[in-house]
C-alpha cells in the first residue's frame, strides 16, 4: 500500500508538470489544492485533493522519502488498510485544521505525514511497555517535535495542517487499532472518534465563520 500511495502522488506530480508547472499557483488550485473559499463554495473534495499535490521538485522528494520509510514502518504494525486509513483520513484532518485556521492555498502530503507520526505516537502511548517501541517513539517523539520547531520558523509552511494532522493520526489510531500489537480499550477507541468528529466540527465552522 506504501509503494501504492507513494506511485499515485508521482503520478500526479507528472500530471502537474505536464499541465504547466508543479510551482504554478493556478495549475495547483485547478488540480484541487486546499482553498478556503473554494470549499466554501461547495468543493468539499479540496479536503483530500491537497494530499497528492505537490509545489516543486524538493517538495516532493523530500515528501516522497518520507512517505516510503514511516509508511513502511506503519504498515508493518498496522497493516495495509489501516494505513491508507490514517493516511486518508489523517490527511484530511490537517486540510480540516488549515480550513480553519488558515487563509492560505496549500498542498503537500505533510498532513498525512504527520499522521503516520502521530499514529506511532499512538502505538508508543498504548504500548510503552515494550523496550523497542519506547525507543522508536522517544526517536520519533523527538523527530515530530523538530519539525515543528522548524515549521514555526519558516515561511510558506502550512503549521495548522501539520497540527491536524498529526492530531488526527494519533485519534484515528486509536479508533482503528493494531491488532498486531494488542488490544485497544473499546473506551478509548470510542472517546477517539469522538473527539475527532467534534474537532473536525468544530474546524470547519471556523472555516466558514473566519473565512465566508
């Protein structure tokens, strides 16, 4: 599933350089990048879309290494479904959050991204008491952290989608479980979804009270 996500999202930079430019602002917004008042309007698939676009070269590699080694690793533990799973819906949290938050046009699969983190998170939490996932989340835990920082210190990167998503990975983790792991308490997995439907809510009300 790992190498099906990542040959999608070359594909569609293919597509991107073809039309006239992965840096083209208008190719990116007639492609599906997340605009505020493009969702507005009734272009609710702009939640989605945003996952596979990407702006430049750098962007995509950078992107796409990534996408192959935390997807990997997520799909080991999780399995296949589960993966495209968080990564789906994982993304779609972070356009959510940006929806909300942010007035500007985005793309990037850095909210999926940061859903796989925060779905390992998740597993690190659950099952702390496995010596070789502590480490591997400590690892990751400090890897997400560094993003972050670096996000705020930067210009053109789109924090709140980042936010989302790797809040979003982490709630839908628990929704869907790792039966390959052990069991989820079914208290948890319901207090997830929850709170993921509410947040999710909550966002795009903002959206449209922030932005209409």
């Amino acid at each position: 599933m790992t190498q099906i996500i990542l040959g999608v999202t070359v594909g569609v930079f293919l597509i991107e350089w073809l039309l006239g430019g992965s840096t083209n602002a208008a190719i990116l917004y007639l492609m599906g990048a997340k605009n505020n008042q493009a969702i507005i309007a009734g272009q609710w698939w702009r939640f989605v879309t945003p996952i596979f676009l990407h702006m430049g070269l750098t962007h995509i590699v950078l992107n796409g290494v990534v996408i192959y080694f935390m997807g990997m690793q997520i799909e080991a533990l999780f399995g296949r479904w589960r993966l495209l799973a968080i990564y789906l819906l994982g993304g779609i949290s972070g356009n959510v959050m940006s929806f909300g938050l942010s007035a500007n046009q985005s793309v990037g699969a850095s909210t999926a991204i940061f859903a796989l983190l925060g779905a390992f998170l998740m597993v690190g939490e659950s099952f702390w008491e496995n010596p070789m996932i502590r480490q591997l989340t400590g690892q990751f835990l400090l890897f997400t952290v560094m993003n972050l920082v670096f996000d705020l210190f930067s210009t053109g990167i789109d924090i709140w989608g980042h936010v989302g998503g790797l809040i979003g990975g982490f709630l839908i983790a628990y929704v869907i479980g790792v039966p390959k792991m052990g069991k989820i308490p079914n208290l948890k997995r319901i207090l997830a979804g929850l709170t993921l439907i509410v947040a999710w809510a909550a966002m795009i009300k903002l959206g449209f009270t922030n932005f209409k």
